[in-house]
C-alpha cells in the first residue's frame, strides 16, 4: 500500500510538471531561492562598488590594490596603472552615482557549495565635480561636472586556483571621450 502511495504522488508530480505547472509549495521555494541568491549578489555588488568609489575618492592606492587577485597585484605594472587611474579620475568632490545590482556572472556548484562564482558589476554613471582654474574660467564657476562609468569583472570563488580570487580589472570611462584600465583579465 505504502509502494503505491509512493508511485502515485511521483506519477502526479510527473503530470503536474510535465503540463508546466509546479505545485505552489514548489514555485515558492524555488522563488525564496531565487530571491536570497539575488539579494546575496546584489549586496556583495554594493559593498564592492561603494568601495572602488571610497578608493578613488580618498585615493586610497593600498586598498584599491589589495581587493585585486594575487595574479593582478604581482603584475609590475598594478601600481603604475592605479597611479594612472587616479589621475585620470582626478575627483575633487564626489557627488553621486549609480550602481546596477543586476549584472551578468556564472558559478559552478558542487556538492552544495560554490566552487566558482564570477560577476561583471557596473556603475554606470559616477558624478564628480572638478576644481577649475577661475582665472580661464569665464563663466565664474569653480567646478566642472565630470560623468564617468566604471565596470569590473570580480572573481568571488575560484577553488581550482585561489590566486584568482579577487577583482581581475577595473575599467574607468570618463563617458563617450577615453577610458584607462587596471589590471588583465586572467583565464579562469
């Protein structure tokens, strides 16, 4: 009796799926799920970008180069670039910007846990104001306002190869005129 109480609720399972309806029980795990992995992502994207903005705002070059992989940090280039970087984007006063939470990454899950997990986060549109040379300046404003974007590609778990967690490069647009890079996109 037990065997075909079994066979009954796989066989009713079967016709439920197979029709392309989930019981609600299973829609709403599968939404909870859904919901906690894009929340975890969206803060972790959070917190990093509002870091990379702390860096470039204090000019903070041992933070900034600490939160590459060890692969990027040991290129002898990774303090000339960030030099270059913060030139480049030169922030006298920081204003405002925007960060997507929703971005484009991939993971790899074994036995339950994360064994490779990527995402490629962007600020679209960082704000800043640049002190000008009043004397050239006819207008009598102090200020420019300056419009950058600035994209990564982060590295959150990699077990076959740990050197290669952390950021892998930083693109910094001042938008539409030129762009400056920090570090290489290793093959993962």
């Amino acid at each position: 009796m037990k065997k075909i109480t079994i066979v009954s609720a796989i066989a009713m399972l079967i016709m439920l799926t197979s029709c392309g309806e989930l019981p609600q029980v299973f829609r709403n795990s599968r939404t909870r799920l859904l919901d906690a992995i894009t929340s975890e992502e969206s803060e972790k994207i959070k917190e990093m970008s509002n870091e990379i903005i702390r860096c470039f705002t204090e000019k903070d070059k041992d933070m900034l180069k600490s939160l590459f992989c060890e692969q990027v940090k040991n290129n002898s280039d990774i303090d000339k670039e960030i030099d270059n970087a913060f030139e480049f984007l030169d922030i006298d006063i920081y204003t405002t910007s925007t960060i997507k939470n929703t971005v484009s990454g991939g993971d790899s899950i074994s036995g339950g846990e994360r064994i490779a997990w990527y995402l490629t986060p962007e600020i679209p549109y960082l704000s800043i104001l640049k002190k000008v040379d009043s004397d050239a300046d006819v207008r009598g404003y102090e200020h420019e306002r300056y419009y950058y974007s600035i994209s990564y590609y982060w590295q959150l778990a990699y077990e076959e190869d740990k050197s290669l967690v952390g950021l892998h490069y930083i693109i910094v647009e001042l938008l539409n005129v030129d762009s400056i890079k920090i570090g290489v996109r290793s093959q993962v």
